[in-house]
C-alpha cells in the first residue's frame, strides 16, 4: 500500500504522537509499504515545504505559549499537488487541525479514504487557552466535544488507543465504529538496553543501596505530578527517607512549580530534577529505577506505563480506566486511589524482596511484550487501512 500519514508532530520532537507516527512509518516499511510522512518543519518564508525521502515538512510556525505546538497552513497548492502525484491508497490523520485538516482536505478532494486516530481527550488540555476562565473553560470544552465528534464520524475508519477513550467518544456522541488499537511500542528500546551502563550510572551516582523513585516524561499540569511530590512528602514525614531517591526526568511549564513542591515537601535534598535527555538515554532511567510514579489520569493510553514496565521497572500509579488492561494489581504493577493508599502501598515495596520484585517485573514485562509489540500494531493498523481502502474500491 501507499500510505500517507499526516501529523503536526514528528521526530525528532519527542511526544507520544510523534513517536507512534515514527513507528508507523518504520514498521510499514520494514513490511513493504511505501509510507510518506506530512508534518510540520521549521519557518522559512522562501521555501514553503521541504522534502526530505519521504518526509514532507511544511513550513510552519511555533507557538510556546501552547508548548511549542507548531502550526502550518492549512492549504498549501504545490505541496497538494505534489501529494496527488504520490497516488495515496490511504490517508492516515493524527492530529485535529494544521497538517490534520490539510489530510482530510486532500483525501476528499481526490477521493482517497481517510483513517483518523484520536489520540488526546482534549478536553484536560483546554485551561492552555482558557487560563482557567469557568465561562470560556466551559465553551471551549463543548467546542471539543462538538469538534471530536464531527472529525470521528466523517472519517472512513477511525481509531483510538483505549476502551477508556472509547467510553468517552460514545459520551460525547460519536456514532461511528470504533477500532480500539492500543500504539505499539518499539519495546526493543527498553528490553534490550545494556545493563552494564545502568549498573555504572547506580554505581556513579550511590545508587546501589537505594529505593530509586522515578517521574518521567512531559511536566505539565494534567500530569499531576504535584500530586506525586505531596505524596512523597507525606510518605517521608510518616516514615522518614530512609534509602530513597528520587528522579524527574523530563521539561515542561510546571517544572518550576513542581521544583517550589519539592523544596516545600523537604525533599531537596533525595530530588534530582534532571531536565530533558535524548531518547537514546530514556531507558536508561527507567532501568536505572525501582519505581515508577504517576498520578495522572488524563492519558488516553499511557506510553511511560507501558515504557516502565517492559524495562522492568515497577509502576505504582493513580487508579485510571486507561490501565485496566495492563496493571493487574499485586501481578503486574500496583494502584492507589488517594495519599493514604500511596503511602501504605510504597510501605509495602520499599520492603519487597529481591526476588517478589522480579517475579512482578518479570510479569509485566511478559504482558507488555505481547500485547504491546511493534509487530501486534502493524497487524491491527494494516486491517484498518485494508478496510477503508476496500469501502473505496
């Protein structure tokens, strides 16, 4: 097949759409496909879009006030022109507006069937815009609402990561069937990393007689990370520091929030706040952990749950419908449902031994390894494709 995949986010940017546009575009090829990529490049007034293999980057803008979201046009004539020519059997769509609407606009104006994935219950995110105004907070939801639901039923299949996900889309009022396909990972990132670079990393930095504690990925508000810190905090004045450390690996607008929390909650002295790394060094830090933390329940899949876990790091995480399917309680990973749950639940692995540490790990592993593949991805996406080309025929 002739795949086009149109996102506003691609890598080198480092984000979970991004990555499962990357992956995508990886595993199709490796399968025969020839995949071509419509995403979002760098301004430059003189050349409107950029060609390089078989990425196409279009011009465009960023916008730090909304994390660097970067916005191209929403029609440019050489770059459609040059996107018919490729003769597409299938457009795939995941993002909602920019390179989004330019998918969905070429793929009816030349009668080629249109896939869109939902990967983000916009509805977290709407207080970037609002600012926390009730009135104008309470419009912009009903407007993602409206919108999330005009862009699932005129599409020819649509997709999403989670039955949570689902389960919201039908709230809202989507009609259309719903392919539940969970993003693939390339799990071989993370379950075949080189262990003797985290044993020197433990060893470098004291590591070896330590409970390592880990925050990873975007600091931002929906993250609810503050939640984690608290936490933490409450954990240690009941039962003191003991061997604990903990990592926050990751940038984002609440870093300097999340820095004031740790120093209020005394726990400056057991935090490092790490920054952004390369995604080369991401698995470092989940293997290089004991335990992962979150308190998030704006995810519409999870992919730090899914990253911790098959780097055999345990998760112990705020009960959400997203994870129903990969944390078995006390089997695969562990829930709490407020600070005291927290607490009594790190009370309990801080004390694990070395062996029901592993048999849990080993576990979750396991679960991710199969349910989570490169290769389960491809099979499920290539069916969808499959069927929305044959609705065309």
């Amino acid at each position: 097949m002739r795949i086009g995949i149109f996102s506003d986010t691609y890598p080198p940017e480092i984000n979970g759409v991004a990555t499962v546009c990357g992956l995508l575009y990886k595993i199709f090829t490796e399968h025969g496909h020839e995949v071509f990529i419509v995403t979002t490049g760098q301004y430059n007034k003189e050349e409107k879009f950029v060609i390089e293999g078989n990425v196409i980057r279009i011009s465009s803008k960023a916008f730090k006030h909304l994390y660097n979201y970067r916005k191209a046009p929403l029609y440019r004539s050489k770059v459609a022109k040059y996107i018919k020519s490729l003769n597409l059997d299938v457009i795939h769509v995941h993002t909602e507006i920019g390179i989004g609407l330019f998918g969905r606009l070429l793929a009816k104006m030349n009668h080629i069937p249109l896939v869109y994935t939902y990967h983000t219950l916009y509805e977290d995110y709407t207080y970037y815009v609002t600012h926390g105004h009730k009135l104008f907070d309470k419009f912009a939801k009903r407007v993602v609402v409206d919108l999330s639901v005009f862009l699932s039923d005129t599409s020819t299949e649509f997709t999403t990561t989670s039955i949570k996900t689902k389960n919201t889309l039908r709230r809202y009022g989507v009609k259309k069937y719903i392919n539940v396909i969970p993003n693939g990972i390339d799990l071989s990132l993370f379950t075949k990393f080189d262990q003797t670079k985290v044993e020197e990393f433990r060893k470098q930095n004291n590591l070896e007689d330590k409970f390592v504690l880990l925050i990873l990925g975007r600091l931002a508000q929906e993250k609810s990370n503050d939640i984690v810190l608290h936490n933490v905090g409450a954990y240690i004045r009941k039962n003191g520091k003991k061997n604990l450390v903990l990592y926050v690996v990751g940038d984002g607008p609440d870093k300097e929030n999340l820095m004031k929390i740790s120093h209020d909650e005394g726990l400056d002295d057991i935090t490092t706040f790490v920054g952004p790394v390369d995604h080369d060094l991401v698995p470092l830090y989940y293997h290089a952990a004991d335990l992962f933390l979150s308190a998030s329940t704006t995810e519409t899949q999870g992919l730090t749950f899914i990253e911790a876990m098959a780097s055999k790091a345990l998760v112990l995480a705020k009960k959400d419908e997203c994870l129903n399917d990969v944390i078995i309680p006390g089997e695969t990973g562990y829930f709490y449902e407020d600070q005291e749950g927290f607490i009594l639940m790190l009370s309990e692995l801080v004390n694990y031994s070395k062996e029901q540490l592993e048999n849990v790990q080993n576990k979750a592993c396991d679960l991710i390894s199969k349910k989570y593949s490169a290769e389960t991805f491809y099979e499920e996406m290539l069916h969808v494709y499959q069927r929305a080309w044959r609705k065309y025929w």
